[in-house]
C-alpha cells in the first residue's frame, strides 16, 4: 500500500493539473471528472476524498439544490403552470370528446373554465417537492456523484425520479384533492358530465383528474429540473454562491 502522505501529494498534483492557471467555468465539467477519474490510484488504492474532491462534491450539490429551488418556485406560483406551453396541463384525453360535443352547443368555455383549475391544482402542489429534493441531495453519497458525472446529461434528473417519484406522488395526492375541490374542478367536472350525458347518443366517458394532474404535475417538474441541470453542467458559476464561485470559477 502506497505512503498516505504519497497520496495526497498524486490528488494535489493532479489538482493542479486539472484546475491550472488560465482554467475557466465554462470547462469547470471536465476539470470535475477529470480530478473524479485521476484520482483514483491505479494500485488499488480507494480514491482519494481530499478537501478540493469533497469541495467539488458539495458545490454540486448545492449547484443542484439552487437548481431544485429555481424549479419549484417557478412552477408553484400562479400560472406556473397554466402559462407555461411547455408543461401545461391540458384536460385528460378522455374528456376530448366531451370538449368537442359541448364546443357544438356552445359550451367550450365550462371545459377550458376546468383546465385552467387542473393548472391550478398542480401548482399548488408543486411546493411539496422542495423537502424532497432537498433530502434526495443529502443522501447523494460521492458515488452517485461520480455516476452523474460520467452519465448522460440528464443523470442527476434521473437520480431524482429514481428517487423521489413515488413519495412525491404520495406528497402530492391530498394537495391536489384538496385543491380540485377548492378551485371547484371537481363541481366543474360533476357540472360538464350532467351537461355532456344529456346529450343524445354519446359514450361513457370518465377520468380520473388527481392522477392526471399529478403525473403531468411530476412531469413538469422534472423537465425543468433537467434544464437547471444543463444550465448547470454549462456553467454553475451563474448560481453565485461563495463555494461555487471558489471551486468552479476562473482559476
């Protein structure tokens, strides 16, 4: 086995190298991986988690959680949803045919009136997931920051749903039911099916609109948070923090 002191003089070294004079944020990625790889001494010896390794393992750490913040307090405020074309939440494809034959009598507007409260819902629950990205980067260990980095350009947004998915849903549940009642979508939705069933000669048709909600709820939140994560990949620097600027700014 290799001298410590040996070691930590091969991290330093390598250090150096990978975060030199000249080094700039827009490569700040490669200097990560690269200080990740070099520091694992080919003898067998387990990599090396000196101060500068653990200070680029906790900046991206908070890179993400900054990332995370910017997410959910976008989408859970008034019209995060509702004026996002990206991530809208349109009506179940079940009530398609519901739109289309009360739009023939000219009653859309009872039908765009319940989309915009399904939008609602989903940003009134978008909150609950602040706690759970937050837990979800604490139990990040130096491994999975490893794998992110060596992983596709959405390997950290991966890690979240692995991770966060079905507690999210769970987190969600009760605050999207609540406030499907509370913005009337629920007696909008009673209100559309009496109107639609009286018309002659139309299938049954039903939906469940907390699922649906909460699936596209989840799916917006993490097509945003794949974005933070490229803007941080790109450049983390722009989330100005004093560790961020330390470990990942000009050199």
């Amino acid at each position: 086995m290799k001298n410590p002191s040996y070691i930590i003089s091969v991290g330093l070294i390598c250090l150096a190298e990978i975060l030199g004079p000249g080094s700039s944020a827009a490569s700040w990625w490669e200097k990560g991986a690269g200080l990740f790889e070099k520091t694992e001494v080919q003898s067998g010896v387990q990599a090396i988690s000196g101060p500068s390794v653990a200070e680029i393992d906790e900046a991206f750490k908070e890179a993400l959680l900054i990332g995370s913040e910017n997410v959910v307090n976008k989408l859970g405020s008034i019209d995060g949803f509702n004026s996002d074309p990206s991530i809208h939440i349109p009506l179940p494809e079940e009530l398609t045919i519901v739109k289309t034959m009360l739009s023939r009598i000219g009653m859309a507007q009872m039908v765009d009136d319940l989309e915009l409260k399904l939008n609602r819902a989903a940003e009134s629950a978008t909150p609950k997931a602040k706690k759970l990205f937050i837990q979800s980067i604490k139990d990040m260990t130096f491994e999975d920051v490893k794998t992110i980095y060596k992983g596709a350009d959405d390997s950290a947004t991966r890690y979240f749903q692995r991770k966060m998915a079905p507690a999210l849903h769970e987190e969600m549940q009760p605050i999207v039911d609540g406030s499907l009642s509370q913005v009337g979508a629920i007696q909008a939705y009673d209100s559309i099916m009496g109107r639609y069933q009286t018309l002659p000669l139309v299938p049954d048709v039903k939906a469940n609109l907390t699922e649906h909600v909460i699936q596209r709820g989840m799916d917006g939140i993490f097509f945003y948070m794949a974005k933070e994560e490229a803007a941080i990949r790109k450049n983390p620097v722009k989330q100005t923090t004093v560790l961020l600027k330390k470990v990942f700014g000009t050199q």
